[in-house]
C-alpha cells in the first residue's frame, strides 16, 4: 500500500469514528431543564457595518420579538461607508418613538469592539448579540431564555437559518447552516459546542463581563467567546427552538471573502486555543474541528491529484478532452453518484469488499442522514432548494477544500484583529 492509500485510509477511519460519535449524541437523551428563573431586562446589540440592504428588517423583528420584561436595543454604526446609520435612524424616528432603542456611530473599530462598546452601557441582565444582517423570530427570545436554568448557564445560543437561501449559493449555504445548528445542538448536551453564532446568541451580561467581553484577536470571535466560557467552567446551551435567519454572501467574492475569514479566523483559534489536557473540548471539540482542518487540506491535495491523473490517463493522454464520458467522470466524481456507483460496485462483487472499502462507503454515506435529518427538524420539509446541495454537496467541500489550503500561511501570521472588510 503506498503512502497517499495509508493517509487518506487513516482519515477517513477516523472521519468515520467522529461520524459515529455524531450518531452516539443524536440518540442520547439530553438532561434539559427548563428556567424557572424571570429575567427583568435584556439589551440587545446590534452591530452594522455596511449593512444598508438588511437594516431595517433586522431592526423590525428585533423591535417585534417577544421578551417578558423590559427591552433595549443599541444600535451600534461601526463606520459603515453606505447608508446604513441614515436609513437606521430614519426607520427609528418614524417607528420605534416608544421603544427604547440607542443608536450610536463609532470609528471602524471591528465587530468585538463594537459589541463591547455596546455592553458598556447595557443596563439588561441579559445581553443578545443580533448581526445587523439578520432577523430572528418572534418568540426567538422567550425560548432561549428558557435554558437559562442556573447561574452557569452563560450563553444559549439560537439555530441559524440562510434568509437568502433560494439562489445558486444561498442553497448550499443553508443546508451548511442547518448541519451546522445539529451539531451544536449535539454537542451541548456534554457541553462541547465552541461556537455562540452572530446571527442570535443570549449572554448573562455578568458573566460576559467576568471574562472581559468579546476578544478583538482573531476573526472567530463567536467561537472565541464560547471557549473562553466553557474553560471557565460555564455552560453553553443551544435553543432548538430559538431561530434567527442570516443574509449570506452570494456573489463569488463575497463567498470567498468570508470563508477565507472563517479559515483564517479557525488558524487563529487553534493556535490560541488547541492544547492537550483533560477537558473534554481539548479532548474532543477542538481536536475534531483541528481535524476537519487537516482532513480538509491533505483530501484537498488527493482530490486534485486524483482528479488530475484520472483525467490525463484516460482521457487527455488519448487524445479525449470533452465528450459524454468525461461529463460521466466528473458528475461521478462531484456528486453522490459516485459514492453510489461505488456501492452498488461492491455489493455486486465488481469491486472487492474490504475493510477500507466498508469503511469508506460508511464515512461517505453516513454524513448525508444527518444532513437530512437537520432538513427535516429545523426546516420541517424537503424541497427542491434541498435536494441539489445534498446531491452535489462534494464541490462545497471541494470549494472550502480549497480555501483552507489557500490561508495555510495564516499559521506564520502571529497576530489577528478583529475588523469588517464588507
């Protein structure tokens, strides 16, 4: 067996083992308890930069969401070049006079900054972090604060939604989402969810200040946070039905601009934050997304080799460089087709059956329940807008794939600030 077999039959062993972990928590009962406790205040801050187009509906349903007690809400201009302060504070001076909302501006200072900024002056005991490029539902709030059932539960953190989910990108932007919103659901039932997502995440303001806020030192502050929490021994809970809806980037620039920012902001967080000890987050959070990474870069390079060689041996060296046969090759290759065809090859005895063999079938074919299943629980249907990402979810992949191994050289860069560059 040569060495590119031993690495990437090593991987896929354990992307298989991480796989059934996966499996182990979806069937675990989860121990939730429920919030008797009443909340008086929350505060709820939003940073905007250069959010002109999703403005105002953020603000709607921010205004329109329920809270049992008092609620304020800071708006906070982090040097937006567009229109955005203009268009915040027309829609605050014609609708919301009898609510009490802040809007502030500040110099482009970077989304933890201002969020800190924010904190500041909040007088709630609860403190809500909303994106300016989202909207959350109307009971969002009175769900979440529900999980606040002792004081160690620091953050309850919402399932996110792709608003703009019916386009070319949008699509498989929201089924990531989704999978995304299980898993952190998974993992909080052993308290291992890293992640207090943008879009709608609820914070005991004491607690928040305890650990000094958020951290301007890297890209990934929404994981930062959680870590830093759950190092601290508090407890980090996510609301299945606390919902927010994010507007994502989905033009070709924009898409690339913000995945090269979580790649290089996942660096940041390793490198701060990955360290071998007893906790359960460095023995199985932190070190399975660190895998991800690594899976993400080495499948990357086989993925192109592969890609590369099949095509030059069996077709451009013969002179073949377009027909019907190398659209078969290449519909195999990007889409679940070829996982398929490959275990139909087995079972009928074509291919030899193998240990490999079983347990790459089983890591492929694994994965695509769980996306289903999150399709399913959060968005209660299955629609056209779901079914072509799930049947070409490896260019997603192959495209992150990509981006990952284009930032290594983050890994030399020591220091990372926190700032828009919408």
């Amino acid at each position: 067996m040569d060495i590119q077999s031993i690495i990437s039959n090593s991987l896929t062993a354990i992307f298989l083992l991480i796989v059934i972990s996966y499996y182990f928590l979806l069937i675990k009962k989860a121990k939730r308890k429920y919030s008797k406790e009443k909340f008086s205040s929350i505060s709820i801050i939003i940073p905007a930069h250069n959010e002109s187009k999703y403005i105002v509906d953020c603000l709607k349903s921010v205004v329109a969401a329920r809270f049992p007690g008092k609620k304020e809400i800071i708006v906070i201009d982090d040097g937006s070049k567009d229109r955005t302060y203009d268009i915040a504070k027309n829609f605050i001076s014609k609708y919301c006079k009898d609510d009490d909302i802040k809007l502030l501006k500040n110099k482009h200072s970077g989304k933890a900054d201002t969020v800190n900024k924010g904190l500041k002056i909040a007088k709630g005991e609860l403190i809500a972090t909303v994106d300016a490029d989202s909207i959350i539902e109307k009971e969002s709030l009175v769900e979440a604060i529900k999980l606040f059932h002792n004081k160690k539960v620091a953050v309850v953190c919402s399932i996110v939604k792709v608003k703009n989910r019916k386009s070319v990108i949008g699509m498989w932007l929201h089924v990531e989402q989704l999978y995304n919103s299980l898993l952190r659901s998974l993992f909080s039932k052993i308290n291992v969810n890293i992640v207090a997502p943008g879009p709608l995440s609820l914070y005991r303001k004491k607690q928040l200040e305890d650990i000094g806020g958020f951290s301007n030192k890297g890209f990934s502050e929404d994981v930062d946070v959680a870590l830093r929490f759950i190092k601290k021994g508090y407890t980090v809970e996510c609301a299945e039905k606390c919902v927010s809806e994010t507007n994502m980037p989905i033009d070709i620039q924009g898409f690339f601009r913000q995945r090269r920012r979580f790649a290089r902001g996942w660096i940041n967080i390793f490198k701060r934050h990955l360290r071998i000890n007893h906790t359960f987050i460095q023995i199985y959070t932190l070190p399975l997304a660190f895998f991800g990474y690594l899976q993400a870069i080495v499948f990357g390079f086989l993925t192109i080799y592969n890609l590369t060689s099949g095509y030059i041996t069996y077709f451009a060296s013969k002179g073949i460089y377009f027909n019907e046969h190398v659209v078969k090759f290449v519909l195999e290759w990007f889409s679940i087709i070829g996982i398929i065809n490959w275990f139909s090859r087995v079972i009928s005895g074509i291919d030899p059956l193998t240990v490999i063999t079983v347990i790459g079938i089983a890591a492929s074919l694994l994965v695509y329940p769980l996306y289903i299943w999150s399709i399913i629980k959060y968005d209660k249907h299955i629609s056209f807008w779901h079914i072509i990402p799930l049947f070409f979810m490896f260019p997603f992949w192959f495209v992150i794939m990509i981006v990952y191994l284009i930032n290594l050289p983050e890994l030399f860069i020591k220091h990372q600030h926190n700032i828009w560059t919408k």
